[in-house]
C-alpha cells in the first residue's frame, strides 16, 4: 500500500473505529486471565486504573519471577 494511501486510511474513521475495537478486544482477554490494565492518561502523564499492590495482585512478571526462585536464595 503507498505511503499516502496509508496515511489516508489511518485518519479515517474506519481505521479509529477498528483500531478502539482492537483495543477493546485486548482488555477484555486481559480482564478474562484476570489482569486488570493499566492505561497512561496522556493529558497528565499519569497511570490511571491500578497501583503497585493491584499489579501484584494480578500476577504481575515480577511476583512470577520472584515466586519460582528458592527462599534460600
């Protein structure tokens, strides 16, 4: 596809609407494993929708990798 056929496409409408329905896709299989998503509020630079402890709750890499690992260590 051209370079400017592309740009055309990624401002239309169509493009936002398959683009929100992706997203919303995505955070209904997170929500289903039970990971709540964390969202950047791009206004204010801050992340909206979870904590340090909720992340820990749900599994986060860290509490895996952490979990597998003798308590010895």
């Amino acid at each position: 596809m051209p370079a400017d056929k592309l740009g055309r496409y990624m401002r239309s409408p169509e493009f936002l609407k398959r683009a929100n329905e992706a997203v919303a896709e995505a955070v209904r299989d997170l929500e289903s494993c039970g990971i709540r998503p964390v969202y950047l509020d791009r206004k204010t630079g801050r992340i909206v929708g979870g904590s340090e402890d909720v992340l820990r709750e749900n599994g986060s890499c860290e509490e895996r990798l952490t979990s597998g690992r003798s308590q010895n260590a």
